[in-house]
C-alpha cells in the first residue's frame, strides 16, 4: 500500500506540475491573444481613424455643388419672395387708395342728394302749403283775369280780414 500510496503522490505530483505547465503555457497563449488583440485594435483604430476622415474629405467634395446649389435656390426664392411681397404691398395700397377714393365720391354724391332731396322736400312743403289754396279756388266762383283772379262776390256774406275790407266769393256752380 505504501507503494500505491508512493504511486498515487507521484502521479499527483505529476498532475501538479503538468497541470502548473498547462497553466503557464495557457496564461503565455493568454498573452499572446492579448498583444494580438491590441494590435488589431490598433490597426481597426488607424482604419477607422483614415475611414473617418476619407468620408469627411469625399462627403465634402460630393456635397459642395449640392451646397452651392441650394445657396443659389435659396437667394432666388428669396427675392422673389420679396419681390411678390412687394407686389401684395403695392396691391394693398392700391385698393386702400381705391376705396378711399370711392369713400369721396360716394360721400360726395350722398351730398349731392341730400341738397337734391332738401330741395324737394321744400318744393313739397310748398305744394302741400298751395292745397288749401286751391281747394278754395276751386270752391270759389272764380276764374283767373291775366295776372290776377276775378271772383263773383257774394254780398250777403260777412266781410272778412283785420280792415273787414273782403268780401267772400259765391260758390262754385259746380258744387
């Protein structure tokens, strides 16, 4: 049992120290990946870095027309958007001057037929003041003599007026 025993530690020592060199030679492989990892990170890094600036310096040159051409639609549209804002303006103030001129003349014809209607309005009152006139010319025998009115009289009537110095006409035959 000894020499089991003897064996079993031999083989274990052994196991130890393969084990130990496996270890050693793995953590060496461990290393190895490592320095290899960096080095393609570095180089990923140098591609990415060029990359970077090659896309820059291509998107520049592929976008600088594309830029300028849009400065240039841009001025354009502006000034003709000024240009149509001007025109509205101008539009504007030519139906304000418009209006403002119809304003003038419809109150200058509103004043012209505010006269007119004054005047009829007088003509009117005087023709409404003539009735009575003429409903007692009418009732009257009387007749018109050149410029004047010539009037049968009836004597048996009351003189009238502030001198009693009127005498009333006949009635008209035909009433």
């Amino acid at each position: 049992m000894r020499d089991v025993l003897k064996a079993v530690a031999v083989l274990l020592a052994r196991l130890e120290q393969g084990e130990a060199q496996l270890h050693v030679a793995v953590d060496r492989q461990l290393r190895a990946v490592h320095g290899e990892v960096a080095r393609i990170q570095q180089r990923i890094d140098g591609i990415v870095s060029t990359a970077q600036a090659r896309i820059t310096d291509e998107a520049r040159v592929a976008l600088g027309p594309v830029t300028a051409e849009y400065g240039r639609v841009m001025d354009t549209a502006s000034a003709r958007l000024h240009m149509a804002g001007r025109t509205v303006w101008t539009w504007y103030a030519g139906l304000a001057g418009l209006g403002l001129l119809l304003a003038v003349i419809a109150w200058g014809v509103l004043g012209y037929y505010q006269r007119e209607l004054g005047q009829a309005r007088a003509e009117l009152a005087r023709y409404e003041n003539a009735i009575p006139v003429v409903r007692a010319f009418s009732a009257s025998d009387a007749i018109v003599c050149g410029d004047r009115i010539c009037v049968n009289v009836d004597p048996g009537a009351p003189r009238r007026g502030d001198r009693q110095q009127y005498l009333p006409a006949r009635p008209s035959a035909g009433q």
